[in-house]
C-alpha cells in the first residue's frame, strides 16, 4: 500500500495515480494539532489495515495532479540518520567522518521535514554550500529498544525517498541539516510487504535532468536491517521513526531555480523546486 498525507492533513492511499481519502477509517481529524494521527495509524495498522482498503475503494480517486503531497509523517518522535554510509561517498568527503558503523548516527530537527508538493528553500549564507543528499527512508513500524538484527525487518512498516540537504562546510551538523525544508520526505510511504527485498532498491538522483547519484541500497555500508540494530542500541525506536540511510557518492550544490529529482524502485519518486529564502 501507498500511503500518503496531502491538502491539509488528510490521509490517503495511492492507486494508479490517484489519491483515495482514507482520513475517516484512519481515525484522523485532517486538522489535529499535534500533527500526529499517522503515527497511530502506522502503530495501529495491521487492525485499521481492512477498514483502510475498503474504504479506498468506497471513494473515487481524485488525480495527483489536482492535489498538494504534504510529508507523510510530520511529527514523528525521531528523525535518525546515517553518516558516511557509503564508502566511495565517505572517501569524497575526504574521510573527515569514519565510515560506519563506527560514526553511529545523528539527528535533524524534526521541523526540517517537507513533503513533495513544497520547495527546497536554500538559506542566504553567503560563500556557503547547499548539497543535495540521496537517501532511503526507512520508517519504524514496530518500536522496541536493542532489537535484534536477525529480526529488525520485521520492525520497518515502510520506505520512503528522503534527501538529506545539507549546508557544507563548519558548524554543528545538526544545525547545519536542519533548516525548514532541508529533509523532504516522500512522495508517499510504501509499504515493506510492497516494496519486498530492500537490498536490491536502486536510489537515483538527478538535478535538473542530469544524474548526480545512483547506489543500490546493498551498497550501505550499514544495511537496513543493521541500521534498526544500530540506532535502537541506543534509543527505543516509535512507529513512525524516520531513519535516513546515507547517501552515496555524488552529492553536490543546488541553488534556486534548481529542479531535483529522487527515484526510488518500487518506493516512488517525486521532483522538487529549489528557491531562494525570501528577503
Ligand atoms: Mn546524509
């Protein structure tokens, strides 16, 4: 299943290029605030599963073009992310990050996740430069602390694209990857059962029509299984978490007025404008 959130908070499930509203069999008021109706839906999903596709049939789709893709998960408890997990990309950056596992992970602010339907808004930082990142989302399905990794696929509920955009250069990594809009995440989570064996996915990257990155995700120095492992080694993982698998080599600069294009096998792919912070 695709599941999506889009005009305001609704929830939605994708089928053949249309968005069927499932708010109401998700138990989701579109308008809550905190924005975190997905969360119980992705920890209660395997109930609501049946109500959510019957429901979806039950509406006609509205077409995607008619409608905003907002982040599928807006609030979740943690948005995780790996660094240097891949080895020709920890060797561009001049190694100044152990590869993993050894680097462990860190984290963005929340409040940096955009969806689809927004623009990358780079900040006005003169001399500096913003990067795009290709990266998998991997989203908690099943919370839990030190899970195995023999078991951990069992834990993922789904994936998404993700890109990790990032200022270069000093300063705290958090602060230089959490600008608003710096992690968009989408177009839509699908689902693990759909998406099958994760290693094989193949990530693409393009920046106004040219290929920047391409890696198979069993490429990832950490794989998925082990990325669970890792990261709820130190923190009990919620439904909902968002972990950010690394990026291959390639990255580079964007600046406004720049289109960048994420594809991921069988997860989605979805294209987004890059502009400028207004004065
Ligand atoms: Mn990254």
């Amino acid at each position: 299943m695709k599941l999506a959130r889009y005009d305001g908070g609704k929830i939605g499930v994708i089928r053949d290029g249309a968005v069927h509203d499932v708010s109401a069999a998700c138990g989701v008021d579109p308008a809550e605030w905190p924005p975190v109706g997905i969360v119980r839906v992705i920890r209660d999903f395997a109930r609501l599963r049946p109500g959510i596709e019957k429901a979806a049939s039950a509406v006609p789709g509205i077409p995607l073009e008619r409608v905003r893709l907002e982040t599928p998960i807006p609030w979740p408890n943690k948005l995780l992310a790996l660094p240097a997990n891949f080895a020709k990309h920890s060797a561009e950056m001049g190694g100044g990050t152990p590869p993993a596992p050894e680097s462990g992970f860190f984290m963005k602010a929340n409040s940096s996740l955009s969806g689809a339907g927004d623009a990358i808004v780079v900040p006005n930082l003169p001399g500096r430069e913003v990067h795009h990142e290709c990266e998998l989302a991997i989203i908690v399905g099943r919370g839990g602390r030190r899970i195995p990794a023999a078991s951990a696929l069992d834990h993922i509920f789904g994936y998404a694209c993700l890109m990790d955009i990032t200022v270069r250069g000093k300063g705290e990594r958090v602060m230089r990857k959490s600008y608003d809009t710096f992690t968009p995440v989408g177009p839509w989570i699908t689902t693990a059962d759909e998406v099958g064996d994760p290693r094989d996915l193949e990530m693409r990257l393009w920046v106004n029509g040219t290929l920047r990155q391409h890696a198979r995700a069993s490429e990832m120095l950490v794989g998925i299984a082990d990325a669970i492992a890792l990261c709820s080694s130190v923190a009990t993982l919620e439904p909902g978490d968002i972990i950010a698998g690394g990026t291959m080599a390639g990255v580079g600069p964007i600046a406004p007025g720049d289109r960048v294009r994420i594809a991921i096998d069988r997860v989605g792919e979805m294209t987004l404008a890059v502009r400028g912070e207004a004065a």
